[in-house]
C-alpha cells in the first residue's frame, strides 16, 4: 500500500509559532497557535475575529469568526502582521475507522511496520495517523513504511498517514531518544548532558492533537493515541481498547502503561518489541494515554497527552499497554536504560515477545542463591551472626564494642585495618590469637577502592561470612540496641518471624556535653541524642541491615547488601527496626529510613558519631573510611552532635557487657595493649590540642554557642545543615525561641563539612 503524506502548514510569523489554520465552515475558522503566546495579544484583524481561546499547557486553540471564505487571512494578533493559508479538513480520510493516532520520534520503518500490525491484527485497529518527528536531514518514515507494508501487507490496513512539519515541535529540552529521558536510567548525574534539541524534545505545543483531531480524525469511529513505541497488552475481543471505547458512556478510555525493558540486544541487532521481556520489579506504572470515539468529545474537551479536556472516564472502563523503552530512546549509545538490578523476566512478555512479534529474545539468567536453593532456616533459627567492620586508630573503643555485641550474641568479628599508629592492629592480632576476631589488612591499596568498599569485597571470600547466618556491616561507633525481650538478638530474630533483612536506623548520640576523654564504656557515657522523629539532617534516619545469608543479594554493602538478584526479589522479606515490612522501592537503592520506614520498637543502632570532644579530634584526624575525601570539621560535629533528649534504653545491657569486658581483658596481653591504645589516644589529644588550629576547632566545639545548637536541631530546616553552623545568627543561638520556632536558609551551592 501507499502510506500518504500531510504537511502541517507550522510557521514562525514573527514570535509567533503558528502551526495551522483550519476552515471551519464558510465564517469560522480554528487557528492553531504554538506556546507562547499569551491570549491577551489576540485581537480582531483583516475580519478574523477571535471569540474564544482553548489553552493546553500555553498553546492555544482560537476559534474566529471570519466576515468570507478564502484561501487565506490575517493572523488575529495585534504587533504582528502576517498572511496565512487556510487548510481545508479531510475528515473523510478516517471516516468510520479506528485509527492508531502516534507520534515517531526516531524509530524505524520496521519497528513502525511491527507496531501497526500488532494493533490490527490483536486490537482491531485499521487505520493509523502518525506525527513522524524527523530532524532535518533524516529520512522521512512514509517512504521507507511504504516500502515495508508492500514487502509484507498487513491484512486490514486500510490506510497510513503520516504528517510532517517544517517546524519544530519539541520544547526547550534535549531530545526524547537521549536516555537521560528514561524515567528509570541510572547514573543520570554522570552523563554528559547533550544540547537542548527541539525538533525530537518531548512536544511542546501540545495543542497540536487537537489540531489533528480537527483537520482529520472529526468522522473517525474511534481514535486511540499512542506513541509508535507503545504497544497495547493483549485482551479477548469485547475487552480490547477500541471495544471499550465504542461501549462507554463518556466514549473515552484511560490507557494505563509501564515501561518494559530488554535483557539484552544481540550485537550488532537493532531493538525490537520481541525483545522487550522484563519488567522492573518496583515499576510503577503510571503513564497514561486515552482511547476517544470523536463524535461524543466535546468542542471544548481538547485531546491532551494523558487525557481528554477534562473529562473523567469510568475507571471500570481501562485498557493497558507496554512502552518499548529500547525502541523511545534508541540513542542510548550502550547506555542503561533501568538498572539491572531490578529487571525481572514477565511471563506475558515473554509470551507476547514469541508468539506476538515471532521474536527469540535473550532471556536472563536464573539467579543462583535464595530460599528454594539454599538451606533456608525462619529467622528465630539464626544459626552464627558475624559483623564485618573497617578501623583505624580505633584502639580505646574496641573492647567495649566486642564485649556489648557479644552479650547481645554476635559471634563473629572480622576487622580490617589500615595505617593504625595507637596500637590498634596489635590489639586485634592479639584477639585474633584468643579466637575473638578475625583480622585482616584493608586491601585498598593499588585499587581504585575506598577502604570500606574494598574491605567488604574482601570479606566475602572469608570462611567467617560463608558460615554466617546473619551478617552486617558497621561500625565501631554503632552499638546494636535491642529493645524486644531480654535485649538479645536471638529475641529480635523471634520477633521478626521469618524475615531475612533487618534494617536498623540509626539515632544519633551526641557528646552529652562531656568534653574530656575517660575510659569507660560508651554507652554509660553519652545518654543524650535525637529525637526519634528525626527527619533532619539527612544523615539522622541512616540505617545498618541486618541480613540472611541466603544469596539474595549479589555483595555487601556498607548500609545494605547491595546487587539485587531481581529474579530473587519475591524471596526477600525486609522489616525495619519495629518489624514493619520496607516498601520494596527500598530494595535496590535504599539506604536511609523516611518517615514511613523508620522504626525503633525492636531495634535501634545508637550511633556515637562524635563521642567526646577530645576524642572526636582524633577521629577528624585520622579521616573517614568510606567518603574519605570529606573533612570531618565544624559542619560534620553540628550535624552528629544531637543532644535534644536522654535515652538511656541500652544501658540495661551494661552488666552483661561489664562481664563480657571482664573475659576480654583476662586474655593474656589483652589489657596491657588496651592500656597502651589508650595512652597513645591521650598522647595524640595533647598533641593535637596544642596545635593552633586543632586547639582553635577544640574551643569552638566545646564553646557555649555549639552545646546550644546540639539542642535545637529539630527547629532547622534541611539547608541549615547543608550551609553550617555559622549560617544560624546569634540571636537565633542565644535568645529564648517560642514553641514551634523554625529556622532555614536558601539552597546552598556547596555542602559545608
């Protein structure tokens, strides 16, 4: 068959982007008009009167009044002059069908030529009206579709239209096709961003399907709009889009479609629909097209993207579709389009893929680990939990951090280390000789690993996490507070039932305004901290996860294991510390809890972030293990440091941390190298109170003006914490507040550490 063509009559006249003009009749004309223009520039010109203006997103549908019939009239606006052709409707070109109305924006003949013979042949489509978006300089489609529907007829077709414009159509936006469009891109932060490119942007004057609704679809039986990379879902007859249509009351039906993806494309193969098999595992669906019978639309009911005027179908009344997402953004140049994280095998993909297009997709690979390949235990049978964790120069807090996990019943330690000058690797080798921790170098030299993320790749070919029924990553700063039963894990296991991730959010301890070091436990020391309803700073609602070594996950991760298994992703049963299940949007990404996720009835993670003041100058000293490249400075202590309410919850686990202290230093050697830690993180505090700008930081943070705003967090909005402490005036600081007082700034360039 012929694929015919149509021109938009678009043109720029002046500011003006005009995109046609349609006869109406003898004296009434609809003038179609790009964004833009505001509808106060409108007025009465050469006997075109404007009497009525429908807007879609600022582009304008003005119905005239004309005084006579012509080939052509002034453009209605008042500072620009300009004479316009009249079109005239071809409603007789879809009369009594039901026709496929899309937009091309880069797809193929063949890929166009698949679309529309899996509509005719499923749907009952027989016609189609295609907007083809081509760049100057590329190939139209009609010619190339043409040349495809005559090498392979599609039974039914009655007839292909494709328009074109001289204009461009898109907005302000880089193109459609580049994958920083795809909704569910990853790493959109690390792409070059190309130029804005309106002539394949997402469309811009988006009255243009009105105005393709009035110069050719006026008689169509039905219309169903839909991008050529959109496929409606296979349904019975009776239950198809254009059976809906023709039965319902408005004569509109909601799409409603989710972005499919391909495993993967063969080399040096173009994508296709029959390749597009998975689905995201947390896709949430949502975008939205329509299927509208014209004849019972009203004049002032436009079609739209995502709906017609705004009018409300019977939400009884909907059809589904797929969009190819290899087909919109076939510029991706090998970039991901979804992460693979989260792709899943859909059962009626696979089907529609062979038995729809013919296709031989590239199916995914079955995932090894899980419940139905692994001996798998309910949570109350935990079997050995081990914590791997990363140090430097950590020596005086060992102990009590073995001893209090311990007495709440983790069995293994495996501790890396690097660059330790206070005697903390001899600490641990002396351990490891007891049997009480694994020890080992932190392996990030010569990689392009942060300690910690080289660490826990190490770790997971250590025979401690391949017998390990639970495990997870933390650090010696963080004391796992166990709140259900007696305060043990075994009891936190029970109350979780079956689940196999445990998130723990954090609750920030700050210095209780204790300056000074002493050796004695941390947890009988600093009882002040934040509030749990603690939004703010971003750092507050971290968390720590607690998981089933079952193979869910493909390695650790510093706040959770991290590479889903996507095919797996039924299997995992995450709760948060009060035992409530995680949404699984958390499942791939997740590493902070929100107010819908946070959690402490069974579990906190304390998090002594910044201890005393004078240990807290050894900390920023020796750096961070993971973002290394930050400072630990004034900002860092003003967000750590929270000192809003008391909890003294885990001190009910000191006796049996006492006891378990007392095992430890029993151990030959033991005692004297904690002594001897601990006199070199003495040593270290004078030398570094003595130095001018570490005694200056010393007196800031111990100074009146930081121990007052340790309290007042939950009255700063989230910039204060970006910008610092030294965005909050003084008399903000010092004067008395009234209940519900609030503070915040602008949006801050740069975060301040």
């Amino acid at each position: 068959m012929t694929v015919e063509t149509r021109a938009l009559s678009a043109r720029m006249a002046g500011d003006v982007p005009v995109l046609d003009v349609l006869a109406d009749g003898p004296d009434r004309l609809r003038l179609f008009l790009g964004a833009g223009v505001a509808p106060a520039r409108l007025a009465a010109r050469g006997g075109v009167v404007p009497t009525r203006v429908v807007s879609v997103n600022g582009s304008l549908m003005v119905i005239c009044a004309r005084d006579a019939g012509g080939p052509e009239v002034e453009l209605p606006v008042s500072d620009v002059a300009a004479v316009l052709p009249v079109t005239a409707p071809e409603p007789e070109l879809f009369a009594g069908m039901r026709v496929l109305m899309g937009v091309r924006n880069g797809q193929t003949a063949g890929q166009v030529h698949d679309w529309l013979r899996h509509h005719v042949d499923g749907q009952g489509a027989d016609a189609a009206l295609i907007l083809d978006r081509t760049r100057p300089g590329e190939t139209a489609l009609a010619a190339d579709l043409g040349d495809a529907l005559r090498d392979a007829p599609i039974a039914g077709l009655a007839r292909v239209v494709c328009v074109t414009s001289d204009l461009p159509l898109g907005a302000d936006e880089i193109s459609e096709r580049h994958p920083m469009q795809a909704p569910d891109a990853p790493g959109k932060d690390r792409m070059a961003r190309p130029e804005p490119d309106p002539w394949t942007a997402p469309l811009g004057h988006l009255i243009l399907l009105d105005q393709l609704r009035w110069r050719f679809l006026t008689a169509a039986r039905a219309v169903a709009f839909l991008d050529v990379t959109d496929v409606l879902a296979p349904m019975p007859i009776g239950r198809r889009a254009f059976d809906l249509v023709e039965g319902s009351e408005l004569g509109i039906v909601s799409l409603v479609g989710r972005r499919i993806y391909p495993w993967r494309v063969r080399k040096g193969q173009a994508a296709t629909f029959g390749d597009h098999i998975c689905d995201l595992f947390d896709n949430p669906g949502g975008n939205r097209r329509w299927v509208a019978d014209p004849a019972r639309v009203p004049e002032d009911a436009p079609f739209r993207l995502v709906r017609v005027g705004g009018l409300k179908p019977d939400p009884r009344d909907v059809a589904f579709f797929y969009r190819a997402m290899a087909l919109r953004c076939p510029e991706a140049d090998g970039l991901p389009l979804a992460p693979k994280t989260g792709l899943i095998l859909d059962d009626d993909l696979l089907k529609l893929a062979r038995d729809g297009f013919g296709a031989d997709p590239v199916l995914p690979p079955a995932s090894d680990g899980g419940a139905q390949s692994s001996a798998a235990m309910p949570a109350a049978v935990p079997g050995r939990t081990a914590i791997v964790t990363c140090m430097k120069n950590e020596g005086p807090f060992i102990l009590e951090w073995i001893a209090h996990h311990r007495a709440i019943g983790v069995d293994d330690f495996l501790v890396y280390t690097n660059d330790c000058t206070d005697g903390t690797d001899t600490l641990l080798d002396l351990l490891q000789a007891h049997g009480v921790v694994q020890h080992r170098e932190n392996p990030f030299r010569g990689t392009d690993l942060k300690p910690q993320h080289a660490a826990l790749q190490a770790a997971e070919a250590e025979p401690i996490m391949a017998r390990a029924g639970w495990a997870i990553c933390m650090d010696v700063d963080e004391f796992i507070n166990v709140h259900a039963g007696g305060g043990h894990l075994r009891d936190l296991y029970a109350a979780v039932g079956d689940a196999n991730m445990i998130s723990l959010t954090w609750r920030l301890f700050g210095n209780s305004d204790l300056h000074d070091f002493i050796d004695m436990p941390t947890p009988a020391r600093f009882t002040r901290c934040a509030p749990e309803m603690a939004r703010k700073p971003h750092q507050a609602w971290g968390f720590k996860t607690l998981f089933r070594n079952l193979g869910l996950y493909k390695k650790m991760g510093v706040h959770r294991p991290k590479g889903l298994k996507p095919d797996l992703w039924e299997e995992i049963s995450w709760v948060n510390g009060s035992g409530q299940e995680m949404p699984k949007e958390m499942l791939r990404n997740g590493w902070r809890s929100t107010v819908d996720t946070y959690g402490y009835a069974l579990a906190t993670l304390n998090h002594y972030a910044v201890r005393d003041a004078e240990s807290f100058l050894v900390k920023r000293d020796r750096g961070r293990v993971n973002h290394v490249e930050r400072d630990q400075g004034l900002a860092y202590w003003f967000r750590m440091n929270n000192n809003a309410e008391e909890d003294t919850s885990i001190q009910r686990m000191l006796p049996a941390l006492e006891a378990e202290l007392a095992k430890l230093r029993a151990l030959p050697g033991v005692a004297a190298q904690h002594d001897a830690c601990v006199a070199a993180h003495r040593t270290r505090i004078e030398t570094l109170k003595s130095g001018e700008a570490f005694g200056a930081f010393y007196a800031e943070i111990t100074g009146d003006r930081m121990q007052r705003l340790s309290r007042m967090h939950t009255s700063f909005g989230s910039n204060v914490f970006l910008a610092g402490p030294d965005c909050v005036p003084d008399e903000v600081v010092f004067e008395d507040q009234p209940e519900g007082f609030f503070f915040t700034v602008e949006t801050v360039d740069e975060t301040a550490h």
